[in-house]
C-alpha cells in the first residue's frame, strides 16, 4: 500500500523506509503501470534533468537496485519493478499494489 499524503509504503503488513528519492520513483511508476517508463522520462520528472538514455540509466540506477531491494520478496528476479532493456523499467501490477493517488 502506498499512502501519497502521508508518504507511507506498506509491504506485507510492515512499512518500508524509502529516501524521497524512492518513494517519487514509485509513485511515478505506479501511475504509469503497465507502460515502459524511459529512464530519460523519469529523471526528468523526478530532478527536471534533460539527460541522454545512458547517463539517465546510470542516475537510476542505484535508486532502483534499492527500490527492488526494499519492496522484492526476490530482488534479483523483479516482479513488481522490471527492467526492459534498452527501453526502461516498467511497473507490473501482477502484485496486489493500492496507491492512494491523492498526493
């Protein structure tokens, strides 16, 4: 559960602490679910940089590799965050996510 006003991440019952950082990715992604996000388009929304694919991939990096690691039962095979190469990340809804989107 993601609660935007409150800036609260619920998983599995206990919360999860996300840098600032974390939590805008998610929400993004979570708005744009089911639809390949470019790394590009999501530095640009999160920090308004206008930055080429790869130097956006390696901004995102890190951030997601984290992201995974605090929302994934198993981080190394993804299922909510997944990496489409060489286009960007999507978000699956194959988990049961409730966004509240009044934030």
């Amino acid at each position: 559960t993601v609660d935007t006003m409150q800036r609260v991440v619920v998983v599995d019952g206990r919360p999860v602490e996300l840098t600032p950082t974390e939590f805008d990715i998610l929400v993004y992604m979570m708005r744009h679910q089911e639809r390949v996000v470019s790394c590009r388009e999501l530095a640009a929304h999160l920090r308004g940089y206008d930055l080429d694919e790869r130097d956006a991939r390696l901004l995102l990096r890190s951030h997601i590799h984290r992201l995974r690691h605090k929302l994934e039962r198993a981080p190394d095979r993804p299922q909510f965050i997944r990496t489409v190469r060489g286009k960007g990340y999507i978000f699956s809804t194959a988990g049961s996510w409730d966004v509240n989107a009044a934030g």
